[in-house]
C-alpha cells in the first residue's frame, strides 16, 4: 500500500486529492493548520490528520519523518482571492514561511531521509507576474508582481534545486483557476454561485464584481489533482503547466451561473468600479501540451458542467 502526505489537507484540493489516492488504494496522512475543522468527509479518508502550523519551525518536518511517506503533496498557500482588497506587505512573513521556507523545509528533510519519495509542489500562474505572450508555457518568463507570485516563483525554484542538485524526484504543477463545489466563499466564483441560488430562492442577492470582464483560464478541481497525481508517477520529476488552454470571462461566469437556473445574470451582477489600463492585458491562459504529452491528462469536465456543479451545490445547501 503506497503511502501518501498532503500538506494542507482541508482545502478544495486536499478533499479530492485525498479521494483520488484513497481509491488508489493509498495510506492517507495529511496537516492542516485548524484540524479540527476539517470536513468529517476529509477525515474518513486519511488514517490520521495531524495539527501543523508551517510559520513554526520544523513541525512539518517531524510530520515528514514519522509519516515516512513516499509522495508528498505540498498543497498549502498563503494568498488571497483577486477580488480581496488587501495590505499584501502586512502579510510578507506569512507569504514567504507557508510558500519558501517550509518547502525547503520538506524538500532537506526528502534529501536527507527519504532520497526515493516524490515530492509535488502547488505552484501558479501568477508566477508570470503580467505575461507577455498568451498563452502560458512552461518555458514563458516568469516576471511575478504580487508577494504570492514572488515567493510561489521561489518554491518552484526550490524544487528545481533539490531536482538538478540533490536528485530529488521533485516536480511542480504550475496551476490556473480550478473550481468546485468546495470552493470557499472568499473566492468570487463561489459568491456568484451562492449568488445565484440564493435569487432563485426569491432571497434575490446582487453581487457587485471587480471586473466582469475578466478573462480567466477556469477547469475543474477533480481534473486537477488527477493531474498532480499523474506528475508523481512519471519517471522522473518535471515542472508542468496545468490548465484548459481556454479562457471565459467573469461575466460568462455569472451568466451561466445564473442561466442555468432560469435568471438572467444582468439583473442580479454589477460593477465595482470603471476598468483600469490592468484589464487590458494578456490574461493567464496556459498552454498544457507538455503534460498531455507526457501523462497522457487533459481536463474531463466542461467549463458549463463545472459552473452548473457549483450552483447547484449552493443551492441544496441554501435550501
């Protein structure tokens, strides 16, 4: 039985991840920084959730050692929706101790006592900052812009390092937006969902957005984490753009989040503020020819059915 850690566990990701390698028939451990609130769902899956707050030293560490598991999954991020209006230096030390340093914390501890696992890391696009071409590759510049960018960039490179100098199998996914149902309510697709549902209800809900026209590269979560899965049983570790190679507006968004339970999106979605010069640029759009190429992956499930999933999980769950 294969045995697997995922580092931030409780999150839309570690829920399905967990689920993907417990129908592999993998041995579950996971952290997560509050578990006691973790999803009885999520808790069923692994053989044990352990507490871990990775802005303290070498808790993770001890975690990786008593595990000794032979695939880790670094799934946890400090960062913020795009729609949150925040002090971004205010939360620096965060940034840099959740997205650096307690991956170069797992990755010496690999090198050092478990040479043979393999190491996953969750980057993201916002690692090419504003691109200048679209769409994205895996050979694109990375130019970030935002603290989370910076220091997601400097986890990559940390892999790299302990993959070119220390032979570490140690890959990263460079992932564009990916939904779900268990997507939380900090994110403005979510809001639009619950949005949706709560004015199908007769509780009509307006939901003034940043920038409906927004272009965004959107896939599913389950078809995500397949893919992370699938990184980690290549040969050899590889970094890999994970997307759809297609972009939608937020304005598509909300009408389909709207349209599929008979509302038109106009009567219930507006505007924040005027666009900025910002909106014009390229967006993340990701070119994911080398992993399709390489473990044989690409997305399952359509940007409708993924929009329909999240209304309707709002829905039942309002009702």
């Amino acid at each position: 039985m294969p045995r697997a850690l995922i580092i931030g566990a409780t999150g839309q990701d570690g829920y399905y991840l967990s689920k993907l390698l417990a129908d592999h028939g993998y041995e579950l451990y996971g952290t997560s920084r509050f578990p006691d609130k973790a999803d009885p769902a999520l808790r069923d899956l692994l053989k044990e959730l352990f507490p871990v707050d990775l802005t303290a030293a070498h808790q993770v560490t001890q975690i990786v050692q008593w595990c000794l598991p032979e695939e880790v999954y670094y799934l946890a991020a400090h960062h913020f929706s795009s729609e949150d209006i925040v002090n971004e230096s205010s939360h620096w030390p965060s940034f840099l101790t959740v997205n650096v340093l307690s991956v170069r914390d797992v990755l010496q501890t690999l090198s050092d006592s478990l040479p043979e696992s393999r190491f996953f890391y969750a980057a993201s696009a916002h690692i090419f900052g504003i691109p200048t071409v679209c769409p994205q590759t895996e050979l694109t510049p990375a130019r970030p812009n935002t603290l989370y960018g910076i220091t997601k960039n400097a986890g990559m490179n940390l892999c790299r390092y302990y993959r070119d100098m220390h032979g570490l199998h140690a890959s990263t996914g460079i992932l564009y937006n990916h939904e779900s149902p268990r997507r939380g309510l900090n994110f403005v697709t979510a809001r639009i969902a619950r949005a949706a549902a709560f004015s199908s209800l007769e509780k009509s809900q307006t939901l003034d957005l940043l920038n409906p026209e927004a272009i965004v590269d959107w896939g599913a979560a389950e078809d995500y984490v397949r893919a992370m899965w699938l990184i980690l049983q290549q040969t050899k570790g590889d970094d890999f753009i994970v997307s759809t190679g297609i972009g939608h507006t937020v304005r598509e968004f909300s009408e389909l989040a709207f349209g599929c339970l008979g509302l038109r999106a106009e009567k219930f979605i507006g505007q924040k503020q005027e666009g900025t010069p910002d909106d014009l640029r390229l967006p993340y759009i990701g070119d994911s020819a080398k992993i399709s190429e390489t473990c044989r992956w690409k997305p399952l499930t359509s940007f409708e059915d993924m929009v329909k999933n999240m209304v309707m999980h709002q829905l039942v769950s309002l009702r």
